[in-house]
C-alpha cells in the first residue's frame, strides 16, 4: 500500500479506516474512508475538524480530549480511537501510520484466508484494538490447531471457526474488549 493511500485512510477521530468493516466490505455500500467522496459530511466530528478548522486530525486541536462534539459523538468508546490520537501526539502520524498499515496488511490475510462471510467484523476489532504480535500469535496458535485437529486447509469455516476461538481466548486473557 503507498503511503498517500493510507493517509487517505485516516479518520480525523483517530479511526484508521483501513481496519473498519464498512472499508474492507465489497458490498456496493462500501465505504471509501473518511477522506474521500462525500460520505463524511454527516459526521460532526469532521465538520468541526477539517471543515471548520482545517486540521488533518483531532490531534491539532488543544480541545481535542474535552472536546464536546467528541464527547457527544462517543468517539471516546470508539476503542482505539482516543488511544489512536494519544499515539498520533506522541510517536507522530508517520510512525503510527506505518503501523496501521501493519494491521490493515495483517487484516487482509485474515479475510483472504480466515473469513467464511461471517467474521470481518470480528477481525476487523481484533486487527485495530490487539497488538500486532498478539494477532500474529493468534494466526500461529490457530495453525498449530489446524494439525492437531487434522482439519481441512480448505474448509474456510473450520478455519475460521478455529482462528476466531483463538483470538477471543487471547483477548479475554490480554483484557481487550472485542465487542
């Protein structure tokens, strides 16, 4: 993915929209991101950030954590949203950029080989919210699964019934919420 690509892909919320389900969907209500077309014009968040103030992200703003529009909004429980902007302020947008596109990488082999129809949702909380070498010991661990269990390569449910069980278990024992 280039560079100018994934800027396009972030939310002025702190949301990396390469990792949302409505990004990642091939419906023909698929989201383009928050940065291109017309569909964000509804999102006061927006507005008030790139329209009204001409910011990039919410992480330009002094106001930005007691912000009412974002309180309002929720973005707060928008795991990992404020914890995004927090990252934004301190490593800088290129880094944490570099590393949203290691999670939407890491999300795209979930759904290429790990999704019956069924799962993006749950990967797509998984790749934004855990660290990535969780996810990548998640893949792992479900591999191991996959040979004990003399499962079929093939069968994509089993596969990501497998890959799914995998990542809740280490969610709930890393204390990362995935609803």
């Amino acid at each position: 993915m280039k560079d100018r690509e994934a800027e396009n892909l972030i939310g002025c919320c702190g949301l990396y929209c390469g990792l949302c389900n409505k990004y990642q969907s091939k419906a023909p209500s698929r989201c383009i991101g928050c940065r291109l077309g017309e569909q964000h014009s509804w999102c006061s968040i927006w507005n008030c950030c790139v329209k009204r103030h001409g910011f990039e992200t919410c992480t330009e703003c002094r106001e930005v954590f007691d912000c009412a529009i974002f309180l309002r909004r929720k973005v707060v429980e928008w795991i990992p949203a404020v914890d995004n902007l927090r990252q934004i302020k301190d490593v800088g947008l290129k880094k944490w950029l570099k590393e949203q596109k290691e999670r939407q990488a890491l999300l795209e082999t979930l759904l290429e080989n790990y999704n019956e129809g069924r799962s993006m949702n749950l990967y797509c909380k998984a790749c934004a919210r855990m660290p990535i070498d969780v996810m990548n010991r998640a893949i792992e661990e479900a591999k191991e699964r996959l040979v004990i269990e003399k499962a079929d390569k093939s069968d994509v449910k089993a596969k990501a019934k497998i890959l799914k069980a995998v990542i809740k278990d280490l969610a709930l024992k890393t204390h990362i919420n995935l609803k």
